[in-house]
C-alpha cells in the first residue's frame, strides 16, 4: 500500500516562523496555513483545479484545528473500536468554511493513506452532521486506540454520532462514510467529485438507481480520473468494461470478491441481489464511452 503520508516535507525556516504565531490563525474563523508539513499531524489540504489537478498543498497544526469551533458528543458504539466513545471535533461544514474553499469548493474529499477516499457534499452533512474527530474520549490522535483491524484511526478520522441511514434501493443501504487514516483533505466541486460519475444518459430509471448505488458503495477505492479513490487501481472504465463484457464475473466478485481474491480489501455485498446487480450493470453500461 502507497504511504501517502511519508511524503514528507523538509522543517524551515518558515515553519519555525508559523509557529510563533499559533492564535492569528483563529480570527475570522479561518486559519492561516504553512507551506511545508513538519509532522504527520498536521493536515494537507489542497484544492482540486478545474482540469482535475492538485493545487500546491498547505498545511494546518492540530492546534489550530482545535481553536476552530468543537462539539463534543457521545457514541454509542464507535465503528472504529466497536466501543462506546466520546468525541470531540468540529462538524466537518465548519472545517470547510475554516479551510477557505472557493465559493464551487463545496465538496471536501477525505484522502487516507492506503488510497481510500470519501466525499462529504452539502446533503450527506446536513442529513448526517459528520464530524471531524479531533479527540477521542479527551485524547489526542497519538493515543488514540487502534481500530477492530489493527490500523490506525489518526492522523485524523471521520466519525458520527448517531448515524441514520437515508437511503435504500433495492439491497443497498445507504452507509456512514467513515474514512480513518486520513492524511489529507481536498476541497473540490461537485462537478470534479459525484458529477464525474454521473451517467451521461439518465432517462432510464434503472441507470439512475444503478448510479446511486455505485457512487454510495463503489467510489471510495474506484477512480474516474482524479476523483474518486485509488485503492483498488482499478478503475470506473475497467469496471464498466467488466460489467458489459464479463458480466458474471462482475456480479460475483461485487457480492463476494473474496472467492476471487481471498485477501482482497474490497467488501462483500451480500445483499445485493439479481435486481440490484442489475441497476449497477445498466448504469456501468452506460459509462463505458461516457469520458
Ligand atoms: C474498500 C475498497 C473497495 C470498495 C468499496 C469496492 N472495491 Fe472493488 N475492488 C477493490 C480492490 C482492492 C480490488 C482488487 C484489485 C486487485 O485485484 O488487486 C477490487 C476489484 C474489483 C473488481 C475486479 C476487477 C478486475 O479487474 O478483476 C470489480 C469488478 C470491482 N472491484 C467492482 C466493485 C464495485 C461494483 C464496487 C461497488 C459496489 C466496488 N468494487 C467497491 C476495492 C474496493
């Protein structure tokens, strides 16, 4: 797995210099970034330009996250450690505001460091309030406990309080978006997040659920281009290709990869059914000359 996080960057002089100045940073409600990162904690950004690449990335302390307004919350189970937890952390549509987004920059990409991303756009975070965790039961990410895997929740997780799903076609139910490990955040639009996985045909109804079922469960690890996440390598027109050309393959390995791949990272969708797969086939259909 890439270790994104290892990218690190030389300490400078003028981190040293930023870091004389902590409480600036919380006027306004926004926070003044460095150019260079001197510690795993802090947290990349960058914005995705309208051709689908990186902006030079900036970088923030945990320090001043936390001067950034908090809640703190009670969870009955936390998807991480399958424990009750207290969080503390800001909602994730205050970190947007404090992170300077353009006025498109409405969508903010949760990058972690094995290639899995999540998306947060205006509708999941009025419907969910996701929050972006700061400490766990008053700890900081260094002392945070590992996850059910043995990985590790930080540098920084995403988590909820009470998490309510939304959505259901067929056998698929909306999940929490709940990214651990993430090392970096971007701030894009929907046209350069969800829209680059939007059907270019959407008169047929089945296209249109198939859509909303790959972009709520597929998306995270599968790439259109720039968006979307790379841990699978492979991408959306490799699947699309799959799906039309190797159409029981594809229905198989979505409902359970592991009998391909013993080991593979890819969950098993058990409650996909023959009409579920086959909303997911006639969207992925339509996408294969769709760029
Ligand atoms: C947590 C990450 C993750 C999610 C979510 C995920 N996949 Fe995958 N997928 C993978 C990985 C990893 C592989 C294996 C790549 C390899 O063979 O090395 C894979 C492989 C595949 C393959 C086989 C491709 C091939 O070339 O043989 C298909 C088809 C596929 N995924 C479809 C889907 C669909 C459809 C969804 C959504 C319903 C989905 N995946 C969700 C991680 C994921």
């Amino acid at each position: 797995m890439l270790l994104q996080s290892e990218r690190m960057r030389p300490f400078c002089f003028a981190t040293m210099v930023s870091l004389l100045f902590p409480f600036l940073a919380a006027l306004g409600g926004t926070l003044t970034s460095s150019p260079t990162r001197s510690s795993l904690q802090h947290l990349e950004v960058f914005n995705i330009n309208a051709d689908g690449s990186s902006s030079v990335p900036r970088y923030y302390r945990f320090e001043q996250l936390l001067t950034l307004p908090q809640i703190t919350v009670k969870t009955a189970t936390d998807p991480n450690t399958q424990q009750p937890a207290t969080y503390t952390g800001v909602y994730l549509n205050d970190l947007i505001q404090a992170l300077q987004s353009s006025p498109e920059g409405t969508v903010l990409g949760a990058n972690c460091y094995d290639g899995y991303q999540q998306y947060y756009d205006p509708d999941y975070t009025e419907k969910h309030h996701p929050i972006f965790l700061l400490k766990y039961d008053g700890k900081a990410p260094a002392d945070w406990p590992k996850s059910e895997h043995n990985s590790p929740m930080g540098p920084y997780c995403v988590v909820h309080e009470n998490f309510q799903s939304s959505e259901t076609i067929y056998g698929y139910t909306e999940a929490p978006r709940i990214p651990f490990g993430i090392v970096s955040v971007e701030l894009t639009s929907y046209a350069l997040s969800f829209g680059k996985f939007g059907a270019p045909d959407r008169h047929n109804p089945e296209v249109v659920k198939g859509e909303r079922i790959a972009i709520g469960s597929c998306i995270s690890c599968h790439n259109n281009g720039s968006a979307g996440g790379k841990m699978a390598q492979r991408p959306w027109q490799v699947l699309a290709a799959n799906s039309i050309y190797n159409g029981n393959y594809f229905r198989q390995y979505v409902v359970n990869p592991q009998k391909f791949k013993p080991d593979v990272a890819m969950p098993a969708h058990p409650t996909f059914d023959s009409v579920t797969l086959d909303a997911l086939q006639a969207y992925f259909k339509t996408m294969l000359s769709g760029n």
